[in-house]
C-alpha cells in the first residue's frame, strides 16, 4: 500500500519552486520561500462506487506559500521590478506547474490500486490568506487548494 501523502511530497518535490525551497508536511516553519502541504479532510459521501467494487475518490491538500513582503510602493519606473508581484509571479508558477503537470498526466505515484484520473488546483490564482506581521521579515501567505481524483480498486471484483 502507498503512502499518498508521501507520493504527493514526491510529486511536489520535482516542481522547481518547491525542489529549491524548504517544504513542510501539515507543521511549518515560516520563513520567505518556506512551502507547507496541508491535508484536507474529504467528506466520505464525496466517494462514487462502481458496480465492480471500485470507488472513485478525492484527496485534497492546501499548499501554503510563504513569501516576504515589501511595504514599497510599485515602482514605476521601467526595469525596476515590483518585489510583491515578483512574489505573487513565482507562486502563480507553481499553482501553472500543476496545471501542466495535469495536462500531461504527470501524476503523483498512489500505487497500482489507484489510477489518477486528475490533479488540479481549485483556483486559477494563488489565494492571499494573510500575512503575518509577528514574522521578520513580515510574511505573506499564499494558499493553493489542490484536488486529486482517483479511482481507487482495492476493493473490485472483477476486472
């Protein structure tokens, strides 16, 4: 039996943004660049059983990016990049990497009693769920909701 929450930290961890930066499992330590992979709970009843046996079934994480926060206005000069949209842009490439990931059903390994049918964010932007002044430097928190749909044939029948 796979471990799912280990193939998904195996999963994440080829995205570049999250291979080059510190990730945490349900705990994490803040800090700039620090990524956090919270379990979600899903409701029982969300699980479609199939005449063979066979249950369609969801597993669904938050990750949570932390970046740090410039109290700079936009520049507006031409070649001076923003810092907070530098910030936003590199979380928005994680949340596309998934996107990608999904479209050439690239999937996290759930063993071979389970056939993923999708892995896909809930958002198509990154959500800002706060941001953490107790922190220095102060820390913004980004969040990505991501669901994984799988069909899971422990318990079939027949072929």
């Amino acid at each position: 039996m796979v471990d799912k929450n280990q193939a998904i930290i195996e999963y994440l961890s080829a995205c570049p943004t999250i291979a080059n930066n510190k990730l945490f499992f349900n705990f994490a330590e803040e800090g700039n660049d620090s990524n956090q992979i919270l379990v979600s709970g899903d409701d029982v009843f969300l699980n479609l059983p199939y005449i063979d046996g066979s249950v369609m079934k969801r597993y669904t994480f938050t990750l949570l990016i932390y970046k740090a926060v410039s109290y700079n206005p936009i520049v507006k000069i031409a070649g001076y990049p923003d810092e907070n949209i530098a910030d936003l842009s590199d979380v928005q490439a994680l949340l596309d990497w998934i996107v990608d990931q999904n479209e050439q059903l690239v999937f996290p390994n759930f063993g071979s009693e389970c056939i993923i049918e999708s892995v896909e964010p809930q958002t198509n932007k990154p959500i800002l769920s706060g941001v953490s002044k107790d922190t220095q430097p102060t820390l913004a928190q980004y969040s990505i909701v991501v669901r994984v749909t799988y069909l899971d044939k422990s318990k079939m029948i027949w072929n």
